[in-house]
C-alpha cells in the first residue's frame, strides 16, 4: 500500500530513550492492520500496547501474530509510554487502524527495556 503521509514523528523522552540499548538500529514493521489496542500500568506508568492480532481469535486462526518486522522477527508488539510526546496521537493513529481495517507501519527499537524481543518501542507510525 502506498504510504500517504508520515503521520507521527515522536521524540523519546531522555528515560525510555535509555531504556533503549545503545546503538539500536531502527526496525520498521510490515503494513499490517492493528487488531488489538491495549492499555496497561506498570510501575506507575500507562503505556500503549499495539498488535496485529486479536489474542482471543489467535489460537483458532494460526494467522501470523508478528508485526514482521526485518531485525526484530518476534516482535509482537509496538508500544509506547502514555506520557511520550505524541503518544495519545498513535493511540488515535492505532484506533483509526482498527476501526477502518487500514494498515499501519511502526517504526522503533527492537526490545524493551529488558530486552524482550517481542515488543517494538515505538517512535513513528505511518500509513
């Protein structure tokens, strides 16, 4: 699909962007239809959870539940911290995903701060 427009550009805030591990190269993710938005609390902070699957129809579907992303093949999950500069603005790129079946793009660092690999910490989304 075509990419109309680059619709969220995101500095990281000086915390999560040392969560990251130095030097991590940027992964982008294939074009794919977010199916599951999910929003949860950790340690005080919300963050926003984005997947290509909904987890309740994974298990009778078999469909491929990774964003497909070159340098990060397990990842699952892009997210990013509620309290990132234009994050509520991904959320709303994520639900207007979900909403109208149009395929999004994430971009971001592989890992997490733990370094798990499912999870892609997202800076850019596109269309």
């Amino acid at each position: 699909m075509k990419k109309l427009a680059l619709v969220a550009s995101l500095v990281l805030s000086s915390g999560f962007a040392q969560a990251a591990q130095p030097g991590a190269a940027t992964v982008v993710t294939a074009d794919k239809v977010v199916k599951e938005v999910r929003v949860e609390v950790f340690h005080g902070n919300a963050y926003y959870y984005f997947a290509s699957f909904d987890s309740n129809e994974t298990a009778q579907s078999g469909v491929n539940t990774t964003w497909e992303a070159p340098g990060c093949p397990s990842a699952i999950y892009a997210y990013i911290p509620a309290s990132s500069p234009g994050a509520e603005r991904m959320f709303d790129l994520a639900m207007h995903s979900k909403n109208t079946n149009t395929p999004l793009q994430f971009s971001g660092i592989c890992g997490d701060h733990e370094g798990n690999n499912i999870y892609i910490q997202a800076n850019y989304a596109t269309f």
